[in-house]
C-alpha cells in the first residue's frame, strides 16, 4: 500500500470499521478479516486493536465478553448510538468530499 492510501485510511478507518460493527457486531480478529475482504489487504491486526480500543474510549463500540471454545473470553465489539451518530456524520461527509472530488475530476479531463 502507498504513502497516499496510508494516510487516507487514517482519517477513514474509524468510520470503515464502525460501518462494519453497523452491520453485525464482531470480534477484532473477525473485524480484521472481514476488512480484507473488503480489499484492505494490508491493515495489520494491531491498527485495528488499537483504532477498537479509542472507539471503545469514545463511547462509539460496546464490548461483550463472549466465552471462547480456545481460551479466554472474547471480546465482541458492537457499535453504540454514539458511534452511529459519529457514523451518520461520517457518511454525511464522505458523501460530500466524494462529490467535490468527482466534480474536479471531471472538470480536469475537460481540460
């Protein structure tokens, strides 16, 4: 992955992952797969850990302990009517971003 794409993910992965825990509430290993489905191939566990801790500190995700069949308890993230609100607004910007960039880019290939 490039510079561009890094730092482009960091200013979206929380909203990424709060639309995935919108739409079914999951584990961070799970999370983690479920984004490389997604084609974020190179998004290491650690980032999502770490990104699912400061939502859990921000009121945005629930956490369940979830008895595990291999050890200890899981724990399954959920998202909050916080984190939905933050995720309303989220999609409310990237829709907008989305459209002024589609706009330049259109205007440039006139050019």
């Amino acid at each position: 992955m490039g510079k561009q794409m890094t730092e482009m993910l960091k200013g979206t992965l929380e909203g990424i992952v709060l639309a995935l825990l919108a739409v079914s509430p999951a584990y961070g290993y799970d999370i983690t797969a479920r984004l490389r489905d997604q084609g974020f191939t190179d998004i290491a566990e650690g980032t999502v850990y770490a990104l699912l801790l400061r939502l859990e500190k921000k009121a945005f995700v629930a956490v369940d302990k979830v008895p595990s069949e291999k050890g200890p308890p899981r724990k399954v993230y959920a998202i909050t009517p916080e984190g939905q609100q933050y995720l309303d607004e989220f999609w409310r910007t990237w829709s907008f971003l989305s459209d002024r960039l589609s706009q330049l880019h259109t205007e440039g290939e006139k050019s």
